[in-house]
C-alpha cells in the first residue's frame, strides 16, 4: 500500500517533483564537476612537480640552512680559483690556466647520510633515496706572458711602464677567461623507484644501475648533451675526471626541466667533492597517501633541524595559468558549490511544506482513520525521498556530460614549476661566475576532470540527504495536523 500510495502521490504533484528535482540536479552536478575539476587540477600540479621531484615523491627531506661559524666558509658559497707560479701552460707568449671544481650548490646546506636511515625507519616510509646537488664550474684563462718587458739589471722584478708587454689573447699583453659551470646530481642508482632520476625518459644508452657504484660514468638530460656537444659513448670531465656518457634521459612531460645537467653515482659525486658522506636530499614515498602528514611529523621529530616539505607544500611553488585554476576551483567553486547545494536543500524543503499545507485536509483524514504520527512522516519522507533520488540521478548524468566536455575540450594550462640550479657563464643559465640561479621549468599542460566512484557515492548520499531533510521536516510538520482540521475542511 505504500508502493502505491507515494506512486500516485508523484504522478499527481509532478510540476513539484520536477521543480525539486530540478534544483537538486543542479546542485549535484556542479559539485560532481567542481570535485572532478578540482581532481584534475592536483593530478596536474602533481605531473609537474613530478618531473623536478620523481616520481612517487611524496616526502622531502633538507637540511635548514644555519649561519657559518666565525672564519668558517659557508657550504655552497662563492668559490676561488688559486693557480700558482707554475701552473698552465705558456705557448707564444700566453699562458693558458684551467681549473675545475665540483662544491655544493649555493645556498645548500649538506648533512650527514645517515639521515637516510632514520628517515626509512620512521614507520610507514616505503622508500627513501638520498641526492647530493652539486654544481660543476670550470675557469679557463688566457694570460699574457713576459716576452719583452722591462726588468732590472738581475732579471728582478718587471720596471718602467709595460709598453713591451706582448702575447694573450690580442697579442698586446690582453687576457681573457670564462666561467662554465652545470649542474651534478649524485645519486644512488639502487634507489630507483623514487627521486629525481625516476621522473625521466631515457632517450638513448642506459641509465645508471647499482652496479655502477665507485666508478665514473654519467647519465646527461639530453638538452645539455645536445647543448654541449656530448653524446653516449663520449666523455663529460667532471672536477678534471673524465666520466663515460652511457645515456641521455628527459624530462617526462614535455617543456619540463630534468632535475640536473649531469647524473653521476653518488659515492663518486660525494669524494670528488670532498663531501663524503654528505647528502644535500632525501627523497621519500610513503606507504598510503593518508600516511603522509604521520610520516612528516616523525621525519621532523627524528630530525628536529630539517626541512620536510610534502606535495601539498610544494604544489605552492607552481605559479601560472594551472595555480590560478586551482585557486579558483578551491575559492569560488567550493563556495558556488555550497551555495547552490544549500539553496537546493531549502527549495526541497519550501516545496514539501508548502505540499503539506495544501494536504491539510486528506493528512487530517489519515489520522482520523487511524493512521499514526509515524505512518504520515514515513509517507511525507519517501516522497521527498523519491525526488531527491530523481533529482540526484538526473544531477549525476549532468554532471557526467559536463566532464566529458571538458574533457574533450582539455583547457591547455601553464604551469612554472621553479628549480634552484647553479650555473656559470656560458652554462645552462648564463648566470654569473658561481652564481645559484632559479630557473622556471615552463610545463602546459591539457586539464582533465577525472571521474572517480567516490564523486558518483558522494552524489547519491547527497540526493539521499536533501530528500530525507525536506522529507523529515515536512512529515514533522504533516504529523502535528489534528483530524478536527480536516473535520472542519470537510464540513
């Protein structure tokens, strides 16, 4: 009896079926959308700050920078070419000096590689891997010899002006030098499931394997190779080593920038540094998302002088057209989403009332025949009930078209993801002589609005709320009639 009773109870109220269901629709597909949009938008920070971090980087580890003791030189600090009476090499009057050294990138601060195993014992860590950012920089100068200057009567020290000064570069005593430098990453290759060296192609030879600890081979980004005239099977010197090229990898997402110019093992990077036993990162994945902000707080308590950094506080390094999306899905989406939703909730909840005053008369009847408080509110809640469920099915497939045509469409987003990498001149960056420089790896990238089942359940339980909310309310009010009401509609 039931059954039949809410079927005509619909079929008869249809124009307010429609207009509740309608506005529920509504509100339920622009959270369905607004929820898809805002999905895209992480999966796309996330592909962003794949390409500099690695893949599965959930978790970064540094070291917070501290102010150098008295006549202490910083780590990463300006660095000083010394070449002594005898060095280089003097031909035609021009002595030619060249020197390289490989020091941590300015403004990072190392710490000690056992950190590494603290950070994998903290509970729920999957994998950690450690990095050591290092910056190459090479001096190459062109002197001017002594051929034909003055000097005194025992072969002193050089008098007179310097007129007879010949040789350098310009033949007439000049001198000229640069400064190139490019980024080292030393890493350990076992640890290949998470960190930078895990967000690349590789476009030619091999990548580095565990066996390639202690020994001098590289792995180049293919745009400095190309850049550099380097390709595999060549040789890249490294702090006055040669390495053997074995490959050329790039970037997983096209305009993206590689984490670094050059990628060595790290034992090697840390003794040509004179870094042994240093690291400058930790990079960690953790077991399950909802482990994350657990995983952070025991890294910072095992490690209280540490920076720990998660995706959510990276992502706020992404600027561009792909930030201020993001920014506007979070701010007025969710709001517009709300309001339209509670808007939705208080028309369902209107109508049914008002549908309860207009049935003065036959809910009175009911109760004059015996029908209990309980019957009526069960009665008044299926059908608002059954509207909300209407309204939430017709929603969920507007919802549906909606993100397929953003979809199809795929609105192109840019996204600058900033990368601290030290150059020199004449170096990736053209920055100045050992100079840190942040580049903006400029990534576009095409949003999609993903549609995952628990957008469809949050949906339905949405539908089901309004109806049983306009529903208990109304049958509340439909249970206070008195059956004299209806007596006196009658007479």
């Amino acid at each position: 009896m039931f059954i039949t009773y809410l079927r005509r109870e619909l079929a008869g109220r249809r124009k307010q079926t429609a207009i509740v269901a309608s506005g529920m629709a509504l509100a339920i597909a622009l959270v369905i959308i607004v929820n898809s949009v805002s999905s895209g938008v992480a999966l796309a920070q996330a592909s962003v700050l794949q390409s500099v971090y690695g893949v599965g980087t959930d978790i970064t580890v540094s070291q917070t920078a501290t102010a150098p003791a008295e006549g202490e030189t910083p780590t990463g600090g300006p660095q000083r070419f010394d070449f002594g009476e005898g060095d280089g090499t003097t031909t035609d009057g021009t002595t030619s000096v060249s020197q390289s050294r490989l020091a941590a990138d300015r403004g990072t601060t190392t710490f000690d590689a056992t950190a590494l195993d603290t950070v994998t014992g903290v509970a729920n860590v999957s994998a950690a891997a450690a990095t050591l950012s290092l910056s190459n920089t090479t001096f190459n100068g062109a002197l001017p010899g002594t051929a034909g200057t003055d000097t005194g009567a025992a072969g002193g020290a050089p008098t007179g002006d310097g007129a007879g000064r010949t040789g350098g570069p310009d033949g007439a005593g000049g001198s000229a030098f640069s400064v190139d430098s490019f980024s080292v990453l030393g890493l350990d290759a076992a640890d290949d499931a998470v960190g930078p060296l895990s967000a690349v192609t590789l476009t030619d030879g091999r990548t580095l394997t565990s066996t390639d600890a202690g020994t001098n081979v590289a792995v180049l980004d293919s745009s400095y190779g190309a850049t550099a005239g380097l390709a595999v099977g060549g040789t890249v010197s490294i702090a006055g080593t040669d390495f053997d090229i074995v490959g050329l990898v790039t970037a997983a997402t096209a305009d993206a920038a590689t984490a670094a110019n050059v990628y060595v093992p790290l034992d090697v990077a840390q003794t040509l540094s004179g870094l042994t036993g240093q690291i400058s990162d930790i990079y960690v994945q953790a077991a399950s998302s909802t482990d994350i902000a657990q995983i952070q707080t025991g890294i910072e308590t095992a490690l209280p002088d540490s920076t720990v950094k998660t995706q959510a506080d990276l992502a706020s390094s992404v600027s561009g057209s792909l930030s201020s999306a993001g920014d506007l899905v979070k701010n007025l989406g969710l709001w517009l989403s709300l309001l339209v939703l509670g808007a939705a909730f208080l028309i369902a909840i209107l109508f049914t009332i008002s549908g309860v005053t207009r049935r003065t008369r036959e809910f009175g009847t009911l109760k004059a025949i015996g029908w209990s408080n309980g019957k009526i509110v069960r009665q008044v809640a299926g059908e608002s009930l059954v509207q909300g469920l209407i309204g939430g099915a017709a929603g969920i497939a507007v919802g549906l078209v909606g993100i397929l045509v953003i979809n199809l469409v795929a609105p192109t987003l840019s996204a600058d993801a900033v990368v601290t990498e030290a150059v020199g001149r004449g170096g990736p960056g053209g920055g100045g002589f050992g100079q840190a420089a942040a580049e903006a790896a400029t990534t576009d990238i095409a949003l999609t609005a993903p549609v995952t089942l628990t957008v469809i359940l949050v949906a339905v339980a949405l539908s089901v709320l309004g109806g049983l909310l306009a529903g208990a309310i109304g049958g509340w009010r439909a249970s206070r009639l008195r059956p004299a009401e209806a007596l006196r509609s009658i007479a």
